[in-house]
C-alpha cells in the first residue's frame, strides 16, 4: 500500500463568500455549509463559529475533533460511513493542516470534553493549536442517545469532506509517504530487523462506548489486522463518549502518532508489521477473548515485538497487562501505552490491574490532576456543562466570575494514549 498525505498549510480560518483557500488562509461559506449540513436526518438546527488560537475561547462540550481532507486518487470519504465500502490506504489526499473540526451540542453521553484555546487550558489540548471549525448541532425531539450520537457523528464527518473539498485542486511541496509491502517483501528487504506489530486497543462496551471500523462497531468484531494506512485514511473513526482526556478522536486516528513514529523507524530499526485493532469488551469471557486472539495474531505475524496502546481507563486496564501477560510468556517483549487514575493528589494505584510482566510501561499522565481555567471572553457550547462531565462536578464552574476548575479527564486529548497530546516528563 502507498498513501500520499499533501500537506496544505492553513494558519487562518473565515468565513466568506465561497469555501475556498487563499494563501494560507481557509474561508468558510457558512450559510451554503449549514445548507448541506441540515440535508443529515434528524438535524434540528446548526450553528458554525471559529476559534483560533490564543483567542480567549472556551469550546464546550466537545464530542469528536476531524481532520479535513480531499482525496484525490483513492477511495474517498470515510468508507463505509460516508460513502460506499471500499479499501482505503492507498492513493493521494490533500490535508488542510492546522485546522480541525470540532462538534458541540447537547451532552449526549456524560464523558464529552472542554477545550481552551488559550491559557492554562491551552497547555493540555493539542487542539488549541489548530484553527477549530466549530459546528454546534441541535438535534430533533423524540431521540434515542445513540440515534443522537450517530447524528452528532456523521454531521462531523461530513464538514471534514464539505471543508476539505477546498484542497481539491491545491497543490503541496510538504508530502509525507507512507509506503509498505506484505510482510514477507518487507521481511525479504529487513530480514535482520526486529518484526513489530503494533495493538491498539479501541473503545468498544456499548452504552456510547463505541469505536467504528469501515462503520463496523468494533464491539462485533475480533481483533483485527488492518494496514496502518488505512487508519491515516479515515478507516477508524471515533463514536465514542468516554472521558474525554483519553477518547481518541478521530482526528487523531487519522494522524496516529504511534503509527507515524514506528513508520519512521521502519527499515532502519525495525520492521513495521501493521495494526492489530482491539475491541475492549466488558465480559470476563468477552476479555479472554479478545486478549487470547490478540496474541495469537501477533504469534502468527512472528511479531517480536508489539506496542500496545489503551484508550480509556478503569475497566480496559485488565485488557492492557492480560494482553501483555499473554505476549511475555510467548516470548515477544511489549511495551504499554496507557494513563493513569492516581487520584486529586497523584498517590492513588494508577491501574486498576497489574501483571508481573509489563515491565515496559509509558504513562501518558495522571487523569485525576485538576487544573483550573480562567475566564473566557467568549463560550462556544454551554459553560454549565461541565457540571455533567467525567472530571467535572456541580459547582464547577462559578457563574459569577467565569473561572472552571475540573479534572485532566474533561480536557480534550490532554492525556491520549496514542500520543497525540502536550504532556511529558519530569525528571527528579
């Protein structure tokens, strides 16, 4: 497989007579954009904002983040929601880069998120650096929360390609090249090379927990193996309402930061094998399961090596170090990718399981770590919200003078365990 991402550089965002790019700014047709975008069944009413960042903008509640895109040889669309099925992970796509599309609304689920574009705020989103397209959507009475979901999902994806179709005729001199064989070419070129597969363990307990692979629920599925192309190309798409500091959006499936980092490595240090996606389930016996099958598809790869990253905390911690257990005793070294629930103070256990063999743990943060917001000049969403939110609580935020204060777990992608987001270490 072989997929060009064409970077189209955009440092600026408005709104203007025709959705078009101009140097390296974006105008945005607002009115012909809500046009198409009430076309969505069940859409109630849609408004668009833009915040910038530095701007004193707070964004709330936040339900999903995308990357505009136009593909321009290949598969478009996100196959199998958007637009027919079809293989995805090959060809050309222009990328709006430095804007993203955020969706607000009415909470739907109670594990929805908050981004500041500047202040303390700013520091623990990544997306208070990108131009925000932001589409409040209202939805009609009488609907189900996961009929309200699915509408706030598909109305997402469908700015990102209505927005994106403004790459269509641009040109880039940044192109980034992801270029990959069947594992026995890429084995014939790097025999000596350790084989690596990647696992990436996705939100899939129902009850609004839900990740979608070519619009398949992944809590249908059995661990899968999937080229790391066809995630960049749209394959994974978030449907999720869990905590918001480690939901990956889909946003940051389309720019997985693990997948980047071991192409880069691939041929000089390693031998990228692909990705593994993992349903997380909540049944003992769903558990075995999908851990069981997990390893067995890396055994079956030659996998020498496997990363694996979690989304979520709590309950998929069993799924993080059973998968790991069962990777060490065959033999492959693995290394973890996950945060932490250590508590306002940080001296709480971090997991809820543990395993004598994951040795090789990265911690993306602690969730539980309050940060207090200032006062914004300007609120996208509902401010009050917060009171509803997984990190936040009622009195949260004070009406009299604008302030917030709640936990990393309502900041969006503040602690994502793809590694999509701001924090990092200190060394004592």
């Amino acid at each position: 497989m072989k997929l060009e991402l064409r970077k189209i550089q955009i440092n600026n965002v408005e709104f203007g007579n025709e959705t078009k790019v101009d140097g390296t700014t974006l105008f945005i047709d607002k009115a012909s954009l809500i046009e198409e975008l009430k076309k969505v069944p069940n859409v109630k009413e849609i408004k668009i904002d833009i915040a910038k960042p530095g701007e004193k903008t707070r964004i709330i509640p936040v339900k999903d983040v995308i990357q505009p895109r136009f593909k321009v040889e290949g598969a478009s669309g996100f196959a199998g929601v958007t637009s027919d099925v079809a293989q995805l992970g090959n060809g050309i796509a222009n990328v709006l880069e430095g804007v993203a599309v955020v969706t607000i609304g009415d909470i739907v689920g109670f594990q929805e998120g908050i981004i500041d574009m500047w202040g303390e705020g700013a520091k623990w989103t990544p997306f208070s650096k990108t131009n925000n397209i932001v589409v409040d959507i209202s939805v009609i009475d009488g609907l189900t929360p996961h009929e309200h979901e699915e509408t706030c999902r598909i109305i997402g994806l469908r700015t990102s390609e209505l927005v994106g179709m403004a790459a269509k005729d641009l040109t880039s001199d940044e192109v980034e090249v992801y270029e990959m064989g069947d594992n026995d070419e890429e084995t014939e070129k790097y025999p000596n090379l350790p084989k690596v597969v990647y696992a990436e363990m996705l939100i899939s307990q129902g009850l609004l927990h839900a990740s979608y692979i070519y619009g398949v629920d992944s809590a249908h599925i059995l661990p899968t193996l999937i080229s790391p192309n066809e995630e960049l190309d749209g394959a994974v798409i978030s449907g999720n309402c869990v905590a918001a500091c480690d939901k990956i959006t889909t946003y940051q499936h389309q720019n997985n930061a693990v997948i980047k980092e071991l192409y880069k490595l691939h041929g000089k240090e390693i031998n990228f094998l692909g990705v593994v996606l993992v349903p997380e389930m909540t049944t003992l016996n769903g558990k075995f399961v999908s851990c069981d099958y997990t390893a067995k598809l890396c055994k079956m790869l030659g996998a020498d090596g496997v990363v694996v990253s979690e989304e979520g905390y709590g309950n998929p911690d069993s799924d993080l170090v059973m998968i790991c257990s069962r990777l060490e005793k065959q033999g492959i070294k693995t290394v973890l990718i996950t945060d932490e629930c250590s508590g306002w103070d940080g001296m709480s256990q971090p997991l809820t399981d543990i395993a004598k063999e994951a040795v090789a743990v990265v911690s993306t943060g602690n969730v539980s770590h309050v940060v207090e917001l200032g006062k914004a000049d300007r609120v996208l969403g509902d401010p009050e919200a917060v009171a509803n939110i997984a990190g936040g609580w009622a009195g949260a935020y004070n009406s009299e003078d604008g302030t917030m204060k709640c936990e990393l777990n309502a900041v969006i992608g503040a602690t994502s365990e793809i590694g999509t987001h701001n924090a990092t270490v200190e060394l004592y």
